[in-house]
C-alpha cells in the first residue's frame, strides 16, 4: 500500500523495479492502480478462467417423442433411454404428438408419462408437470441431485 501518488513517480517505481502499473479501478476518485507483471497476471486470470470452466457442469435437455399408440414394448425402449439420460445428469423432455382425432384421448397420452416417470422416478422428478399445448402434451423431468454428486 502506497497510498496516492503521482502518475510520473508511479511510472517511475514501476520501471525500477521491472514490472508494470496497471490501472485497477479507474472510476474511483483518484483512480486506482497496482504497480504487478501484466503478462502474470493475465496468464492466471486465463487459469483462473479455464478452471471455473472445467468445474462447469453442462445440463442439457433431451427429449424422447412418442405417440399416444406407442406400444408398451417400444414406451420400455424409450424409458430406457430416459434413465440413461438422467443418470448422465440431463434434463428429459417427453412429447407426446397427437394427430388427427388422437387429441380427443389426451388421457392415454397421460397415462404413457405418468407410467415413464413412475419407472425413473429413483432417477429423475418432475420438474414441468404434463400438459397440453396445441396438439402436444409435454413434461419435464429433472435429474435427483444425489449426496455423492455434492461431496465431490
């Protein structure tokens, strides 16, 4: 801590002792600078940058399409795909798209997402629960946050 200083004689220590005077905050009265190695410093902040990047979980949304006469075998696979999902840690959407006079059953379509989320439901919970938009029913599920995910 040097307290304020001229701009000359600041330059003018940074230059003896080899290194450079940076302007920290320049918006305070009088402006704030550090007299450090700039080239130092702008590694580690790159470091500091790549490291935060690297911890960064990246959750993606997948999504599994179906139709309300999905047979039960075939709604199996597609639950199996969700629990793979969910266990690398994505976010599952489930569509479910009627066509033609299919929208005037919207409950079998219910019932394939309840009987998907009950399958994963050690897995995965609802995050949007089931709902119809126009000629689709769409839910969200969201991967459980586990105890030894946290400790990590």
């Amino acid at each position: 801590m040097l307290g304020v200083l001229n701009t000359d004689e600041a330059r003018r220590m940074a230059r003896g002792l080899d290194l450079d005077l940076v302007e920290v905050n320049p918006k305070a009265s009088p402006p704030v600078c550090k007299i450090m190695d700039f080239g130092k410093f702008k590694y580690e902040e790159k470091k500091k940058q790549a490291e935060t990047r690297k911890r960064q979980t990246q959750i993606a949304l997948k999504e599994i399409k179906l139709r309300p006469k999905t047979d039960d075998h075939d709604l199996d696979f597609k639950t199996k795909h969700v629990r793979r999902f969910l266990e690398e840690g994505n976010k599952v959407k489930i569509t479910v798209r009627f066509r033609g006079r299919e929208i005037t059953h919207p409950e079998t379509a219910q019932r394939q997402i309840d009987a998907i989320v009950e399958a994963v439901e050690d897995l995965g919970m609802i995050e949007t629960s089931a709902r119809l938009e126009g000629r689709t029913m769409t839910a969200i599920l969201a991967p459980r946050v586990r105890a030894t995910n946290t400790a990590k």
